[in-house]
C-alpha cells in the first residue's frame, strides 16, 4: 500500500490542516520524505500560508516538485504582480521537457494555468497524463468550458485506471451534477458517503449544498454551508453558495451583502465575484447612458 495514501487522500478532500498533522507526525517514519513534503507545501500554500512555503522551500532547492510547489506559493501570494514570472517559469519548464515525466510538475503547472483561465495551456499540458490527480483535474478544465462529452470520456479512462479513489469518486459528482436532472441525486450520494468515510470537509459540504440547492432544498443546503464556514470562515465557494442559497431563500439583502462583501475581501478574483463586477459595471453604464 502507498504509504502516502492518507496524506494524498486529505489533500484531494481539501483537508489540508489533517495533511501538515499527517506529515508532521510521520515525519520520521516516512521513507519517501520529499513526495509527503510535496503535498504538505501544497496544504500550506492551499491555506494561505505562502510564506511559510518561500521560507522552507529555498531558491537552491534541487528537487524539482519541490521548487514548483514553491513556484504556485509565489503565484498564490500574488497572482497579479508575480503572474509574468510564474508563467515564464512554467513556459521554460515545458520547453526543458520537464513535464514528460512528472506528473507532479504536470499538476503545478495546470494548476497555474486553470487560475489564470487559461485552460488551452492547462488541457496541452494535462493531456495523456495517467495520474489521477492530473486526469481529475482535466475533467475540471473540460467542465469549464462546458465540454462534459470530453469530461465523459476522460472519466471512462479514469475508471479504468482505479474506480474506487478519491479523485475518481469527486469527478464522477462533478459530471453527475452538470448532468442534471436525476444524476444530482447521484452526485448527492457519492458526496455523502465520502463525507460518511472521511468526516465532512469544505468541499464536501459545498459539494452537498450544491446538489441540494439545485434540488431546491434550500434551507438543508443552508445548514451545510454555515457548517463548512464552521471548518473554514474564509472559504470563497461557501461564502459564493451562500449567497445563492439565500437569494433564492429572499433573505434579507444586509445578510446577502455581508457574506458578499467578505467573498470580494477574501477572494477578490473569485468567478462569482467577477460576474458581479461584471454586472455593477454594465448597470452604471446603462445609468450614465440614458441618463439615469
């Protein structure tokens, strides 16, 4: 069995605090210690805690998915200012070839790539890859521009490969929910024995919320997302569900407005916010247009 198991499996449920407690308390014990570190960094820097990652992981760094780990953390501590660099990194990195072999680089550099809505580049550089972590991530992309027939079949390959893991599991809830109709109810389910089995996360919850929300049981999708801001206060898929669940619920717009404005402060770059900014500012030039 891999020893890692544990680890990558509360990294794929976004438990990232029970990845560091995981590593940090196998530290000795564990044989493969920069593959734990790989994902440890990666929980740190999911947190937030970029610093912490560009403190640890030095420049001279000889190890390669340690130094893009270090690389997303530069990224993550600001994507605006430190974009160019990060991409012109991950650019030398594809034209050294190092991405052949590793689908840990793989992952980073996708990763890099979907934040920056560039998902041509995430989709060339995912392409043929049989991590799971990497296929899920794929399907990811290709939901995103709504091409659920490529999803479908990359999750054929994917069942093929293991079924029963954790990312085979969370793509096949992803593609059951942008199925619609019946297969929500299915989605549902697998997130509910997935919560059943490893204790609810964030994601779970909003998995959950979202199904429900869809099944226009609002009130049950509000209890599990105030229970996933319990885990985690600043997490911007709650705080953006949130607020779709209580529109719908016509709760009063100060407690609508209040989880907005900590979605923009928190996750300024957030879709939900960007399509809200979007629409403020389509509005304020229809009012100066006619005059209003």
């Amino acid at each position: 069995m891999d020893e890692l198991y544990e680890i990558k499996n509360y990294f794929y449920l976004a438990n990232y605090q029970a990845v560091i407690n995981e590593v940090n308390k196998r530290a000795k014990q564990l044989r493969n210690k920069a593959d734990a570190d790989f994902y440890l960094y990666r929980a740190y820097a999911a947190l937030g805690d970029c610093d912490l990652v560009l403190r640890e992981i030095k420049d001279s760094e000889q190890n390669r998915p340690l130094q893009a780990v270090r690389t997303l953390a530069a990224y993550l501590q600001s994507p605006t200012s430190n974009a160019d660099i990060v991409l012109a990194t991950v650019k030398q990195w594809i034209i050294d070839g190092l991405l052949q072999t590793s689908a840990q680089l793989q992952v980073i550099a996708a990763t890099i790539y979907y934040s920056e809505g560039n998902f041509e580049e995430a989709l060339r550089v995912l392409n043929k890859s049989d991590s799971l972590e990497c296929i899920a991530l794929q399907i990811q992309v290709y939901l995103k521009i709504d091409r659920l027939d490529l999803a479908e079949k990359r999750y054929s390959d994917m069942k093929k490969l293991d079924i029963d893991a954790t990312p085979s599991q969370l793509a096949h809830a992803w593609i059951a929910i942008t199925q619609g109709d019946d297969k929500i109810k299915e989605a549902l389910s697998v997130y509910e024995e997935l919560s059943e089995k490893y204790g609810p996360t964030s994601m779970l919850l909003n998995g959950r919320a979202t199904c429900e929300i869809l099944l226009k049981r609002f009130e049950k999708a509000e209890n599990l997302l105030l229970l996933s801001l319990e885990k985690n206060p600043k997490d911007a898929d709650t705080l953006a569900n949130l607020i779709v669940c209580h529109m719908h619920m016509k709760k009063q717009s100060e407690v609508t407005n209040r989880y907005l404005n900590q979605l923009k402060t928190s996750a300024p770059k957030h879709p939900w916010v960007a399509s809200q900014v979007n629409a403020e500012e389509a509005f304020d030039r229809c009012k100066t247009r006619y005059g209003m």
